[in-house]
C-alpha cells in the first residue's frame, strides 16, 4: 500500500509537502485545523421563505457532529423536531408562524458554531493519573450524558477536556422523570465504555454522575424487587458498571442540563462548564466520598417501582369438635341424632335437599362415624399395627381382628389356654352398652 497524501500538526513536516498548502483538512469527516491542532465547524444554513417538517430535517442533517461536542445545539434542534411530531405534521406541510419564527432564530445563530474550536490533545505532557468522569441527566424534553477525562499532571496541575456526548429526546409516549433520569445512566454507561474501548492509555478510575437521588437508588437496589421498566435497566447498569463508582452531584453543577435542555449555537460558544466540565473540587474525591444518598422508602416515585410484596398471615385454632360434641350431652341416641342432623347439613350443602325426618342410614351414618372416631382416639398403636402387612400385635394374646363392612373393628381372636377365643370389644362400646341397658330397664 502506497501513502499518497498525509498531514500533521508538526509544522517542519508540513513544509515537505508542497502539494498541501492549507492549514485546515478533513479527518473522517470532522474539520481539523493543524496550525492550532483543533477541531473546527463549518456549517451551511439554507433558508427558505416558509419551513417544512422537511426542511427542518434536512438542516439538523447538514450539522456533522460525530464526537456530539455540539451536543447541546443538535439536542434544541431535536427538540423542535420532537414539537413537529406531536402536531401530526405533513413533510411538506408549512409549519406555524410561531413554530417558524423559533426555527429562523435557531439557524440564525448556526454561524457562531464556526468560531468553536476544541482541541484534539486531551492529556498534559506529564500525566500522573487519568480518571475518566461521567454525567447524566434528563428532562421532560430529552435526555443525555457528557465524558470527560481528568487528567493529573506531577506537577499537580489538573486539566478536564470533553470527550463526547450522546443526546436522545423523550419518548412520544410520557415517562416520569426519574425513569427518564435512569434511562440517562443507562446511557451513560455504555457510552463509557466505548469510550474507554477506545483509549489506549491506563485509566486509573471510572467516575459516574447523576444528580438524581431516586435513580442511584435505584441502582443501588437488587432488580429482583423492582418492575420491569426499572429492573431491567438496573440490571444492565449493575452489570456494565460493576468496577465503576457512582456519585451525586448537584444540578447547578451538573453540564449536561445544557444537553437534556438544549442551547444555541452562540450559548453554547460561552458555556465553560460544557466544555471543561465541573471544576475538579467540586468532583474531588476526598470531599465526595462523606455524601451518601440513602434509599428514602418513603418517597412515592421510588416505592412506585417497588414490586407489591403481598404478606399474608395465617391463624390457627385448635378446636376439638370431638370433645364439644361430647359434652352437649351423655345420651348416646341424642349425640347420634346430633350428629345425623349435622352430616345432613352437609349433604344438602352439597347436594340436592333433604327434609323430613332422619332415615335409619343416616343414623347408621352418624353411629359408625361415633365408633370409627373412638377407635382412633383410644386404640393409636393397635390401628397403626394393623396397617403395616407384617406387624404384630402388641398384646401378645390378640392374634387377629375382625372389621366390619364399614371399617369399625368390632370383633378380635383372642389366644386362651383352652384355644382360640373370638369375643366382640367391649371396651370402645361403653356408651351404647349403658343406653341399652337403660332401655331394657325402662
């Protein structure tokens, strides 16, 4: 590969070459003057006697801006472009009078983006360290973030240059502030990182800012307890700036308002705080490292991100309907009417409705459920005997036990000197034995 034309900023070199005269040329794009080694602009404005939507377009396009160091101008004008939009215009509708006037008064002022020059060395000649520092905020209107790299020389002299910008206006559809200002970050931190992509010194720290206190929040809280919207863009922004410090700053001394808000051409050649940034105390370490910006439950924009946590407490009562039911009365044939009556309840609960008087299986209903229930009350063991295949029993005299066809055990073989005996138990009918035997005596 043959170098046909070259260019520098050394001036000795520069004279070799007698077939470029000019002290400016184009570098990808960008006009770079190397007598002063600068960046410089050149725009071309092209007034009509009435605007379009179009037109409007056409002229944001004209300004090449790669870096975004012109940041807050293309911002004002995307901001007017995000107006026209609202309004539902045409492409070739003819704007408003008002709208007009404001769009004339903007480009008026495009001539003065040719007296910025910005210079393309960021660092000292000595450097002792380089912390690049990164600023985000946003408004109603349109969001954005600015880096900047800090450098230190040995000498103790500091120098804060701009690096670039990136500047998005707001949705068409409304967003909250602080999702706006978190959006902000999460633009700022990829911005970051292609920025320090790029550069091929040693950086020694990374430092991010914001001035809003619900978005670092936000940040500083694990995503799993926000919605969607949040969480997602927490995640991102933990993930991609996990060796990065985050900060608050204030808004007054914040650069990027200029962004979200948007400048003139002849503003903007004025602003000092948008070109060199912050003044290094006010971003100085030592004095930041004390301001902590708690997690304040209270406040309604942060808790409204807060996903609902639903507690839910469970009492327990302990009631024995068993004992109730036995102390309503000492008459066997009245518990068993009771207890007729109540499976009656629950039949007509869930089935068709029965009336009249009770039938003999609902009393039989109620009586097996009486036995069934005492046996497991008073025979625990033994029942848990009979329901393993293999068991024994635990009177070693019981050797079998007889259920009936509704599973009530009734009848035992019991062992004897004299053989094998079956007799019925006696003792889990106590209750029916006394009725009987008051209704034979009565």
């Amino acid at each position: 590969m043959n170098l046909h034309k070259w260019y520098t900023n050394v001036p000795q070199f520069n004279e070799q070459d007698i077939y470029s005269p000019l002290t400016e040329t184009r570098s990808l794009g960008q006009l770079w003057s190397s007598f002063s080694d600068t960046f410089t602009y050149k725009v071309s404005v092209r007034k009509t006697p009435r605007f379009t939507k179009r037109d409007v377009l056409s002229q944001i396009a004209r300004i090449y801006d790669p870096h975004g160091l012109l940041g807050p101008v293309i911002s004002k004008a995307k901001i007017f472009m995000h107006q026209l939009w609202l309004l539902k215009l045409t492409w070739n509708e003819i704007l408003p009078s008002e709208l007009s006037q404001q769009w004339e008064a903007f480009i008026d002022t495009l001539q003065y983006l040719e007296a910025i020059s910005v210079p393309r060395c960021v660092l000292l000649t000595s450097v002792k360290s380089i912390i690049v520092q990164g600023l985000a905020d946003a408004s109603s209107k349109a969001y954005g973030a600015v880096v900047y790299i800090q450098a230190v020389s040995k000498t103790g002299e500091t120098r804060s240059q701009l690096i670039c910008s990136k500047s998005r206006v707001a949705p068409l559809k409304m967003m909250t502030i602080p999702r706006l200002e978190l959006a902000t970050c999460l633009l700022l931190v990829k911005l970051t990182n292609k920025v320090l992509a790029a550069l091929k010194k040693r950086v020694d720290s990374v430092k991010l800012w914001t001035d809003s206190a619900i978005a670092l929040s936000w940040i500083n809280t694990s995503p799993h307890l926000l919605k969607t919207f949040v969480a997602n863009r927490v995640s991102q922004i933990q993930q991609l700036s996990k060796d990065f410090q985050w900060r608050h700053i204030s808004s007054e001394c914040n650069p990027v308002d200029a962004l979200s808000r948007g400048l003139d051409a002849k503003t903007l050649a004025a602003c000092e705080l948008w070109w060199s940034g912050p003044r290094p105390s006010t971003l100085d370490i030592s004095t930041q490292d004390a301001v902590e910006i708690p997690i304040i439950s209270s406040d309604k924009l942060y808790c409204a991100e807060l996903k609902i946590v639903s507690k839910v407490t469970l009492t327990t009562h302990n009631s024995d309907f068993f004992e109730h039911l036995l102390n309503l009365a000492n008459d066997f044939q009245k518990l068993i009417r009771i207890l007729a009556f109540i499976f009656r309840f629950i039949y007509n609960c869930r089935y068709e409705k029965k009336t009249g008087f009770l039938s003999t299986e609902e009393f039989a209903r109620a009586e097996g459920w009486l036995l069934k229930t005492l046996q497991v009350r008073h025979f625990v063991t033994e029942i848990a005997a009979l329901s393993k295949e293999s068991s024994k029993f635990l009177t070693q005299a019981k050797l079998n036990s007889i259920p009936g066809t509704d599973g009530n055990i009734r009848v035992v073989d019991i062992k004897t000197p004299k053989g094998v005996f079956r007799r019925s138990i006696s003792k889990i009918a106590i209750l029916p034995i006394v009725d009987n035997h008051v209704s034979s005596v009565s």
